[in-house]
C-alpha cells in the first residue's frame, strides 16, 4: 500500500538567463529565455498525469533575492493547477530567494504550504493527520551558515515523515556551504526521505533509513549543468519503502562535443564529421534542443587551416547555419581549438631522447605478445584489489584492447610532450 505519492523538484531559479549566450537566432533566443518557465510547467503537467498527492519544492525557487514579478506570477499560477488538481504543494526557499527578498505578496492557493523561517510540520492528508507530515523551513536571509537539521526534531507518531530544506549535505565543494550538515544528522531524525536543494546535480545520497536526495535542477543553464535535469517521481510505502523514478523536465540540454582531427584530411571532411558529431549527440538528447561546447584536438593536417584568422568562427556560423533552424535546433555556443602539427613517427622515433624512447617502446609492446602479457600482468593488481575489482571485473583487457589503451596513450603523450611544437 502507498502511503504517499509525490514530485520532489528543487533549483527551478524561475526566469535564470543562460549564462554566456548570445543566441543570434531570434528563436533560439526565445527557447532559451523560456526553457527554466517551460520545465516548470512539465512539473505541473507531471504532478497532474500522475495524479500525485503533492509536490515538493526545495529551495531557490527564483533566480534572485529581488525575483522577477512574471516569475513570482508563473510559479503561483503553476501551484493554482494543482490545487484545481487536487494536488497539495510544500515550498521552502534558499539562498538564492530567501525570505527577506522582493516579495510581490502574491496569494497562495490554499493547498500550498510556503514554509517560514522556523520549521513547521504540515499533514500531507489533514484528514489524516498521522499518515504523512512535511516538516520544512526557509531561509530567512541569504547566507545562512548553521547546521539547520537539529531543529526539525525526530519523527513523531506520524508513519511517514518528510524533510524539506535547502542544504549541502556532506562536503561538496561545488556548491557554497549554506546550512552544512551530515548524513548522520540526517539520519538522526529518523524521518523516512529528505528532499533537498541546493547541490545543481542530481544525486541519491541514500536510498532508504532515510532516503536523501537531490534531484538538480529542471533545467541545466550553462555547460556546467550538461546532461538530463528533471525532477523525481516518489513514492513511500506503508512499509516503509521509498521507489525514486527519474523524470526528465528539461527542454534544453547542454552537451560539451570532442572532435579529435587526427585522420581528417581537409576543410570538407572536417565539416563531414562535425555533422555526425551533432547529429550522434542530438540523438542522444532524447528530442531536446541542443547547445553545444565544441573541442577539436589531436594532430592533423587540418590544423593548419584551424589557426588561419577568422576560420574557427567561420566554423561555428556554418555548424549554425545548417543545425540552428532544425527541430529541434543543434546550437553551437563555442567552439574551442587544442589541436596541433602532424607529427613524423618515424622520425621522431629515430631521436635520442625522450619522445623516441616512448614511440619505440610502444612498437615493441604492439610487436611482442610477451610484452602484452607482462603489461597485462603488472594491472594484474588493479583488477583484483579487494575494492576496486567488483568495479572492474567486467573491464579486464583484451590484447587487442591494451594495444588500443597504448595507441592512444601515445596520442595524449605527444599532445602533452609535443604542445610546444605546435
């Protein structure tokens, strides 16, 4: 039997520009503008087909302390759907929107809860009230430097309680430390699930006793923030037992392409394969638009038309030219070259020094079987370590593999030894 059914969503940073574009394609610019409005909206439109019992909201609902009036409006109008739904909603606020900022004093339908500076515990099921609590609270300014968990007490006689608060968990350097705590303080309340914000990538810290998460944003806003983003579908049993689904809510999402130019002879192969590239990497974007980060390396021919003047921007307009007015569109926001020369194997390979000594010691891993063999031996290590070896198991080397690994160690060795040649 479930005992509740909810979205957990945080970071929605409601009317958040992306950062460093500007999209010289009228609709593009557009999409962009509206893609954090659009993935709240799939939210709503989640919570509603689902017919979920509430939705949660941890955290930095607006981009800024002084929020936009039209993203205060959008949000208040998503909750007015689910209360029309049926759908109950819990929101707290971070760092990024806290209590002390702009506030259009906008009303709330009355099936949402927006949770104040000192934490309260609201029945999921007011004709229930010991099924399900929500116990949240909001930041009352924007630095907030205490460990806010010991104030949400310990599980009462409620069979399922929730926690819902903008947090950094742990010691993720990739956030700012506002409200640190721990996963045993976590687990201390002996609530069943934590619903948290702040931390931009999604991540189950725990899965049970209690489950913590975050889900990350619902929609990556620069290159930092690349990959699916979405909210998570939850349900708790009256066991219980917590299932987390992953949905997808972005519209846009970021992707940092790699293109080495090694075997690429001319300007007309080059542009062959950036196509496949954007073409491979739409695909995988599960229908989403697409903006792009672009990085030619390796060693090549080709690289001497790279560095003539003006020629990387010519390759970034005609990439947009032929996938910016697709859809859904393929934008190419940078475009970055690391290249460098072709190198002569052979005669480097004939030096004295140390560059000739790694190019003949890979030919004579790749002509001698009993070469491999001792290569193969000395990872022989790696791969049984007590720890790493239920990681690994599944990636032992093949001959052929190792000859491939060594191959393009090579490669990475000249760029890294060679980078002053170029």
């Amino acid at each position: 039997m479930s005992l509740i059914r909810f979205v957990h969503t945080a970071d929605l940073h409601l009317d958040s520009p992306f950062q460093g574009i500007a999209a010289s394609v009228p609709s593009i610019a557009i999409r962009l503008r509206n893609a954090t409005f659009d993935a709240y909206e799939k939210i709503i439109d989640l919570c509603i087909e689902e017919n979920v019992d509430a939705l949660l909201v941890a955290g930095d609902v607006f981009d800024g302390r002084d929020r936009s009036l039209q993203a205060q409006l959008r949000f208040v109008a998503g909750l007015q759907r689910l209360d029309e739904a049926g759908v109950r909603s819990f929101i707290c606020h971070g760092n990024h929107d806290p209590l002390d900022g702009w506030d259009a004093n906008l009303a709330f339908p009355p099936s949402a809860t927006s949770f104040g500076s000192e934490v309260e515990r609201i029945p999921v099921f007011p004709d229930d009230p010991d099924r399900v609590v929500v116990c949240g609270m909001s930041y009352p300014t924007r630095v907030v430097n205490d460990n806010l968990i010991p104030r949400f007490g310990t599980k009462g006689a409620e069979r399922a309680a929730i926690g819902l608060v903008h947090a950094n968990v742990g010691t993720d350097t990739g956030h700012e430390v506002y409200a640190p705590c721990t996963l045993g303080d976590l687990e201390a309340t002996g609530f069943d699930y934590w619903a948290l914000g702040h931390v931009h990538t999604r991540q189950v810290l725990r899965e049970r006793d209690p489950a913590v998460v975050y889900p990350g944003n619902p929609q990556g806003r620069h290159a930092n923030e690349a990959g699916p983003r979405g909210a998570y579908l939850v349900e708790i049993s009256d066991a219980g037992a917590v299932a987390l689904e992953f949905r997808p809510t972005d519209l846009v999402r970021w992707q940092s392409l790699e293109l080495r130019i090694d075997d690429i002879e001319d300007e007309a192969d080059l542009f062959d394969r950036l196509d496949q590239e954007v073409v491979a990497a739409r695909d995988a974007a599960d229908g989403r638009d697409l903006v792009m980060r672009l990085t030619l390396t390796g060693r090549g021919p080709v690289h001497g038309n790279l560095v003539r003047p003006g020629f990387m921007e010519d390759v970034q307009s005609q990439l947009n030219q032929s996938w910016a007015s697709r859809r859904p569109f393929a934008y190419c926001e940078r475009i970055a070259d690391s290249t460098a020369p072709t190198v002569n194997r052979d005669e480097r390979k004939q030096a004295e020094d140390f560059v000739g000594d790694l190019l003949r010691l890979v030919d004579d891993f790749g002509s001698d079987p009993g070469q491999l063999d001792d290569l193969q031996s000395a990872l022989d290590p790696l791969f049984t370590n007590a720890r790493a070896a239920r990681y690994l198991r599944e990636f032992v080397p093949t001959d052929e593999e190792l000859t491939q690994l060594l191959n393009a160690a090579e490669g990475v060795s000249l760029d890294l030894l060679l980078k002053d040649d170029a």
